[in-house]
C-alpha cells in the first residue's frame, strides 16, 4: 500500500527536523555537559552558558565541577559549547545564547564588544587583562622524533609535512603562524623574511588545514602530517596519551628556542540573564585552585605563586618568548596617520598587517602559499 498525501508531506518534514538536531548536537562541539561518566555540571536553580573555543575543553571539564563545590557555584548548571574560536565569536556576535566566553585571541572578543554584548573595560574586569591562563606554541613530533625537528627551520626541510588549522577559523592557527613568523622576522623588524618563511611553510609543507585547534590535533593523532604546531598543553596532552596509545601512535613534542606566548582571555557577556554568576565564575578561574587545576591540564597559570609551584610541569629551555605587545608594537609603526593619530599596537596592529581580510598572511593562504 502506497503512503496517503499526508504521510508523504511529513517525510521531508521529519527529515529537515532531524537534520537541524544533528546540526545543534554537532555545533555543542563537545561541551562537557553530562557526559557519560563525566560529572553532572547541568544541574541548579541558576544556569550559565558558556562558549569556549575546542582546546580547553580538558580544562574546564575539571574546573566547571569544582567551581560548582564552592559556596558562589554549589546551584550554578552549565551548558559548555566548543569550537574553532573564530567561529564561535561570530556564533555569539549573532546572539548564540552565552554567558561567559572564552576565545584563543583577543580580536575574536573585540567583535563581542562592536555587537555591544562585552564591555568596552573587559580587560579590566578581571586579573592579567582577564587572561587565566595561557600558553606557548610547540611542535609535537612523532616518537622518536624521525625527522629530526627542533626548530622553525626544520619544518622546512623536503619532504615535511605540516599540520596546523585554518587561521582564517582558528585563533590557535594565528599563534601557530606567529612563532615563526617573530622568529625569523626578529619580532617583526624584518617583516618580508616572516612572510617568506610563511609562504614556503603554506606553499610546500601545509598539506592539512583543520579548522580548529582541536581537529589539528584529532588530524595528527590519525596519522596526518610529520609535525603538528600546536599549543603546548595539546603537546602535553598528546604525550601524556603515550601511555595507553600503540607504538605507531605515540609522539613526543619539542619547545623551539624562540617561541610565541599564548595569552587566551575571558569575558562576561553583559546580556546575561545573570550577571553575578557569570562574574563569580570568571573570578573562580582566577583562584589558586583553579589555577592549578589549569597547570595540571598542561595550561601555563598565570598567579606567580602557582607558576612557581607547578613550573616542572612544563620544561623546556625557552631562549626568547615573543609577545603580541612586542610584535603589535613592531608592526603598528607608522600607521597613526589612518588611525587618528596613534600608531596600532597589540592585536589591532597585528590583524591589520597579517591577518585580516588585507593581511599578508591572509593574502598567503588565499594564494596558496604563491606570493
């Protein structure tokens, strides 16, 4: 017997609703809501949302449910979303529900703050310019280490093959492309020997390009590329697998002599429906506990009590660690004539010469590594 008019009306139906189900199950991008055999963090008479980009997911799984034990979190629930953190900014730049975020760059909380859903003194919110916690850029090798990589230069040798995400999508793939860049560019001083260095990098040994942080590293755990750029507690992270991970899997990482200082700040969302939990939450990350809780994950903490305390869990001997206040210093010179009279500095004078839509490095990857 044949469907009736009705019946057949109702197919496309259920089968658009079951694809925009898949399509809101998949933009959670792993939030750490009760998942199985995880801690419920869901639950409470109050509920925060937050909107994280993909990498510290394995942070915030072990600090959401011990904010949630203090006297500020015991009826706080949590819904925890992750992804590419360019992706995620403009998914709450057009109204994502959110009450805390936390993206890999600055520029991607700026674009909060033009749509008018962060405050303009963000920065000032919080201790370290609302920064709990960072990084630095590293490279994670296989086991043994069978190309002989150990620093920038080595990406370039014949036959390597590269894995780092999208900058276009990714805050982490700015990070990534800025190590070398500052390396081989002194900081920016020698700007066209960076871009150099970035182009043959995209053009001969990029093969892979991930859109977030986190699908980098899921690339290269399933066997793509020779080296992974990637931040150090995803390096951390990889190393620590070893242990449970077949031979053919494990991998060891390498800090280069010069490297770039990752700083991944926070924010409230001043649309919240509650305004004193998404700041009581965002103090907690502050706190001594957490902030070790941070370092245990293999994030850099940035209380100088906790960094002392937890400074062997990240060696390496780092000769010269570039900062965005550096390099944006660098490369802002001389545009205060289109920037009413001040020069750029910090990530402004940063995105505007490399990564946004006019950036050379951007111009790069469009090109495909041609310059």
């Amino acid at each position: 017997m044949s469907a009736g008019p009705a019946a057949r009306r109702s197919t496309p139906v259920l089968v658009c609703l079951l694809a925009l189900a898949m399509v809101l199950v998949a933009g959670c991008g792993g939030g750490s809501t009760d998942e199985p055999g995880g801690a419920d963090i869901s639950s409470g008479s109050r509920h925060l949302d937050l909107v994280a980009y993909a990498v510290p997911k394995i942070g915030f799984d072990e600090v959401i449910p011990a904010f949630r034990t203090t006297e500020a979190g015991e009826d706080i629930g949590f819904s925890a979303s992750y992804g590419a953190s360019g992706d995620q900014s403009r998914k709450v730049a057009r109204r994502v529900p959110a009450d805390v975020v936390n993206f890999s760059v600055e520029p991607d909380i700026t674009r909060l703050v033009k749509a008018g859903l962060v405050d303009k003194d963000w920065k000032a919110q919080a201790p370290y310019k609302s920064t709990p916690f960072g990084s630095v850029v590293a490279l994670v090798v296989r086991k043994g280490n069978p190309k002989d990589i150990h620093d920038w230069a080595d990406l370039l040798k014949p036959g390597v093959q590269v894995v780092t995400p999208n900058p276009g999508s990714s805050g982490s793939a700015k990070w990534n492309l800025l190590a070398p860049f500052a390396a081989a560019s002194d900081g920016g001083v020698n700007p066209e020997a960076g871009l150099d260095y970035v182009a043959e990098l995209v053009r001969d040994h990029i093969k892979v390009v991930p859109k977030s942080g986190r699908e980098a590293t899921t690339a290269f755990e399933q066997g793509q590329g020779d080296v992974l750029i990637s931040y150090e507690n995803e390096a951390i992270m990889l190393d620590r697998a070893n242990a449970t991970a077949a031979a053919n899997s494990q991998v060891e990482y390498v800090i280069p002599p010069q490297t770039f200082k990752i700083e991944n700040p926070v924010a409230v969302v001043n649309t919240s429906d509650d305004l004193a939990g998404a700041k009581s939450f965002v103090d907690f990350l502050f706190t001594p506990e957490a902030q070790r809780i941070w370092a245990q994950q293999g994030f850099r903490p940035v209380d100088p009590e906790v960094i002392a305390e937890t400074q062997n869990l990240f060696p390496g001997d780092i000769e010269k660690l570039w900062t965005i206040d550096e390099v944006g210093k660098v490369l802002g010179k001389g545009t205060a004539e289109d920037n009413d009279g001040k020069d750029l500095t910090g990530w402004k004078a940063v995105d505007e010469a490399l990564f946004g839509k006019k950036g050379a490095i951007t111009e790069i990857y469009d090109a495909g590594g041609r310059q």
